[in-house]
C-alpha cells in the first residue's frame, strides 16, 4: 500500500487555468505538508498542517490554497497558473514529533506553459 | 534563524570507493533530530539514515554512516563500497517544527 500518494503525478497547463493536485496518506500521521522543488531541486516548505489546522504558511502567494477535509489528505490548489509555477511539487506527512522521518509522495511535475 | 548549508553541489566517486557528502546547520535548540534523504533520478525522495542529537553515538545504517558533530553544528554522510544505485541528490534535514532542507549534493558514481 502507498504511504503518500498524489495525483497527478505529472500536469501540463495553460498559463491562466486553475488546477488542484491531490494528496492522501494512509499512515495515520498528524502532520501534513506541501514542498516545492524548483529546477535547481531546492526543497522549499509552502504549507504545514497539523490536525487540519494551517500552521505554516511560508511567504507564497495566495493563488496557492491548501485544503484539508480531514487528517489524512491536504490538497493543493492553484490559482490563475503562472510561468514561474513550474516545479515539481511534493506533499509529506509525518507524525509530527521531531525524531519521526517525513515521508514524501512520489512527486507532481508541474508544467505552465 | 534555522538553516542548513551543504557547501558540495556535486561530487563524485568511483565505485566501490567511499564518499563523504557535508552538511552544516544553525539552531540555538539543544533537542533535535537530523536525516538524510536520497532522490534519486525517480524524483522518490527516501530516508537513507536518522541521527538523534541527543545521542553521541554515530547512526550507521549498512554502507551509510554519519559523524555528528554537535559542537559544531555537523552532521557529515559516509558512504562506503559505492555503488551505481547511489547515483542520486542528497539531502540533509534538520527538524524543528517543520523539515528544514539543504540545498542538496548531487552524486554520481562512476563505474
């Protein structure tokens, strides 16, 4: 069974469009997160959520919008897609006690073009 | 602020050859925990290996060992008997309230 899933794993879409990028964990973690890897693979933290409440909101624009209907799924959705949203973005879980590892999805590639 | 500095964007080594990958970090905190991952050309990112920073004892995990350096703040991976499958990033990671990432190495291991 899949710990972190995401769906898609790859979007190709028009600058301007609005789409959301799913993620699920079966592994009864508190905590849940969005990463953005960008061309240079440098990971950076968008979003934290722990228990469905935001804890974490990193300087992203608000055309990013996570959603958690309950503990084991935060989607992620996008607004008015632009170049620069490019990336490959990552959701993760952990149980959120700070010796527990985090455990990643397989990855969205996101393409505006 | 937290941060963590990997000062090698990229090495690296011949097979079978052992290979040591750098990492630094800032906290004023005194209880914490630090990893590395591997992502590998799979994009899949991966804990190779986990380190309590209360422990003085080095983690080691088969071929993946670390020498932790809490005084000064480093937390080095060795990797021996390389091989091609550990062509990949690594990452080093810090945790507080949340996964403080480096910015990666980039190893490949040559045959």
């Amino acid at each position: 069974d899949t710990a972190v899933s995401q769906t898609p794993k790859y979007l190709v879409t028009q600058m301007g469009n609005d789409k959301s990028i799913k993620c699920e964990q079966n592994l009864g973690h508190d905590t849940m997160y969005w990463y953005k890897q960008d061309s240079k693979k440098f990971l950076k933290i968008m979003f934290s959520y722990n228990n469905k409440e935001l804890i974490i909101n990193e300087t992203v624009p608000n055309r990013f919008s996570p959603k958690s209907p309950d503990k084991a799924h935060l989607n992620l959705h996008i607004n008015s897609l632009e170049l620069g949203d490019s990336a490959v973005y990552f959701c993760a879980s952990s149980q959120g006690d700070r010796n527990t590892e985090a455990f990643f999805g397989q990855g969205t590639r996101l393409t505006v073009v | 602020a937290q941060t963590v500095t990997q000062s090698q964007p990229e090495m690296s080594v011949q097979e079978a050859e052992t290979v040591t990958l750098s990492c630094t970090y800032d906290t004023s905190e005194n209880n914490y925990y630090l990893f590395w991952y591997k992502q590998p050309p799979s994009r899949q990112m991966i804990l190779v290996i986990r380190q309590e920073a209360y422990k003085q004892q080095n983690a080691t995990e088969n071929r993946f060992s670390v020498n932790f350096q809490k005084a000064a703040k480093s937390f080095s991976l060795k990797i021996s008997d390389s091989q091609l499958g550990d062509t990949a990033m690594y990452f080093c990671a810090w945790t507080g309230n949340q996964f403080y990432f480096g910015t990666g190495t980039s190893l490949t291991v040559i045959p």
